[in-house]
C-alpha cells in the first residue's frame, strides 16, 4: 500500500501544475462532443507519464488508460471517471483565465474534473510498485448533453479489457464549503426526462372565443393538472418533480391561436415513479386536451437514470474521506434533483459518486454551477485528487 502519509506532501508539491492544467482547460472550453484539444493534452500526459494501454476517439473524443500496480500479481480493477465538456454560456467573470471562446464556458467544474484526474494518475503512476491491481482512468466527452459520452463509451468496451470491477467519479460542489466531502449511499442524484406537448385547438377572433377552441386556456389547464401527478400520485414519503418549462403561444394581443406547446422535465430516484409520471403525464394532457374539444400531441424523452451508489462501495469513499479531510467535515449528501450520466457507469458496476466542496464565500466564489460567474476555489483540488487517489487505493487494498 502506498505510504498514505506522504501521499498529501506529494499532492501538494505538484499543484501548481495541477492549477495550471485546470486554467489551461477554463481558458479553452470545448463543448460536448468537440474536446479535441482537451483529449489531445490528456492522451499527450498520459504517455508522458508512462501510462500503459492508451485509447483514444472512444465515442468521438473519450480517452482510456492503465496504470498497474507492482506489488502484487493479477488483482483487481478499479474505474475512475472525470467528465471533460464545458457548456454554450458567455463567461463573466474578471480573471486571468477566463475563456476564450466567447458563448463557451466551464460553468460546472469539468475542467477541474480532467486536472484532478491527471494529477490522480501522476500519483498513482509515480508509485506503481506500492500497490497491487490496476487503476483504469477515464476521461469522458459529453456529460452536459444527453444521451451523454457515459452510454456510448460503455458500448465501446471501456469497462472490459481488462474486466472492470468498480466505478468511482466525483463533482466538485459548489454549494459545499471548501473543505468538505459529501457522500451518501443509495439513491444521490434524480433520473431526468424531459417532454414536450403541443395542442391543437382552433384559432379565431379573440372577442369570439366561442368560435374557438383556445390551446392557451387548455395548456393552462394541463399545467395546472400536471401538478397533481407528484402531489396526489407519488408516494409522499418518495420524491418526484414534474416541472413545466416551457409555455409558447400566440402573436398577437387580439388573436386566439390554433395551437400550444408546452415542454418540461420530470425527476424521479425510483423505476417505479418514473414508469408512473411517464405514463401519467401522456394520460393526463390528452385527456384534458379531449376533454376541452382540442387535441395534444405527447413527447416524453428518457435522459440520465438516476444515480444509485453501492452502500459497499460508499463505505469505501467515506472512509478515504474521513481520511482526507477528517470525520468534522465529511458530509451525508443530500438527495439532488439534478442529473448525472455517470449513473450509466452505476448501472453496470457497483460504486460510488462524491462531491468535493469548493465554495469559498471569503473569496467571492459563491455562485453555483452553470452560471455566467461559476468558478471555484483551487485549494478543492488537492482535496480532490487526494480522495480520489486514497479511495481507488482502498479499493484494491479491500
């Protein structure tokens, strides 16, 4: 087992690189399915490093590799995931880093994800001779867009050859406080589908409405019914969120339309609920739409499953936290309703996703993911890369 003492002393001489590696990817912010430069300097560090089995272009722009311990023969294989995409938002911040693309920003933390993880690799790599198994890293295009890199990269082979027995990935979370470590078992982040519904009425004069069949007042209605599928169908003591978004009709101040279109997203944790608003909310705005002499065209869209961490596997994480930041700062995560495409990875091995706090009010770094101002403070990183490095030991120490 690597010496696990030294192990922070060693983070912390590498760090400036590490802060320099996350400014040079804040700086060149590539969208979902476009990380050329980004996997291009990943798969470069990687030789560098003397990682073995690199694999590129996996699902466009997805890069694997292995680092194999010494110490013992054959073992285990443990997965560690980090997401690379940035997302279409026009920066605002005042710094020396800020992006250099204009409408293309890192507003949730990937950039930090891809830095963490080399300098996890540089550590691991770096003390080869001071574990057994291997450590299989992999950088993945796509988490912001649905239906993500996660799914197509697992179609391509990337949990097998070798045979992969744990996933692992983390998020840095800018609603924790620098510092802290949050983990939870079972059900963490929300299934997210999103659907659509356009209505067919019949359109007139707006003082004449008896001569119509108004799609606004009958969107209204589906509106208001829609939220009595949480309220009075799903189990109270289960969560659920049925959330219309999107609301578009008409031109004119005078003029009834002929039709409406009505979009949204549903959040559930369990197949049940999602089986059920799924289901549901087709019923319910037809029926409706029927009622009211219209008629309503439902799409519904899966997106990501819900995130589901393996107790087993989270027992591992949350000793590797206490560890790194002690037991004063290691949070039980709260249930969140938004969505992860690393539950693909759940889906197929047992593991677990944590976040890594990064909020620094004394800072100014207050402001949450996916917003024009995001940014983070940099001492998360060795918070980072130490708890992610001390959980993948763990695991093939187990």
């Amino acid at each position: 087992m690597v010496a696990l003492a030294e192990l922070r002393e060693s983070i912390e001489e590498i760090m400036p690189g590490v802060v320099a590696d996350r400014r040079d990817f804040h700086e060149n912010p590539e969208l979902a399915f476009h990380e050329v430069r980004t996997a291009g300097i990943v798969a470069e560090r990687l030789r560098a490093l003397g990682v073995e089995d690199i694999r590129t272009g996996i699902a466009g722009t997805g890069v694997t590799g292995l680092i194999r311990g010494e110490a013992a023969a054959g073992g285990k294989t443990v997965l560690l995931r980090a997401d690379m995409d940035a997302l279409p938002i026009l920066e605002e911040n005042e710094v020396d880093y800020v992006s250099r693309t204009p409408g293309v920003m890192h507003a949730c933390g990937h950039d930090a994800h891809t830095a963490m993880l080399l300098a996890v690799s540089r550590t691991l790599a770096t003390r080869r001779g001071e574990f057994g198994g291997t450590v299989k890293v992999l950088f993945q295009p796509a988490e912001e867009m649905p239906p993500g890199g996660a799914k197509p990269m697992i179609a391509a082979g990337v949990l097998e050859d070798p045979h992969v027995d744990a996933v692992f990935g983390l998020h840095i979370n800018q609603d924790g406080p620098l510092g802290t470590i949050d983990v939870r078992s079972g059900p963490y982040m929300a299934a997210a589908d999103r659907f659509s519904i356009k209505i067919h009425g019949k359109g007139g004069h707006g003082a004449r409405p008896q001569d119509s069949v108004d799609p606004i007042l009958i969107g209204a209605q589906i509106v208001t019914a829609l939220q009595a599928l949480v309220a009075r169908e799903v189990d109270p003591v289960e969560s659920g969120v049925v959330s219309v978004c999107v609301f578009k009709s008409g031109e004119a101040f005078n003029v009834i339309p002929d039709t409406a279109e009505l979009g949204g997203t549903v959040r559930t944790f369990t197949q049940a609920n999602r089986d059920l608003l799924e289901r549901r909310l087709g019923e319910v705005a037809t029926g409706v739409a029927t009622a009211l002499r219209a008629v309503a065209e439902v799409d519904y869209t899966r997106g990501y499953p819900a995130t589901v961490n393996d107790p087993a596997m989270t027992e591992i994480a949350r000793e590797a936290a206490i560890e790194t930041v002690g037991v004063e700062h290691v949070r039980d995560g709260a249930m969140l309703m938004g969505a992860e495409d690393f539950s693909y990875f759940l889906q197929e091995r047992p593991g677990s996703f944590f976040f890594v706090g990064s909020r620094n009010p004394e800072r100014g770094l207050i402001w949450g993911h996916h917003h024009p101002r995001f940014d983070l403070d940099e001492a998360a990183l060795a918070v980072g890369i130490e708890m992610m490095t001390r959980t993948a030991l763990k695991y093939l120490a187990s």
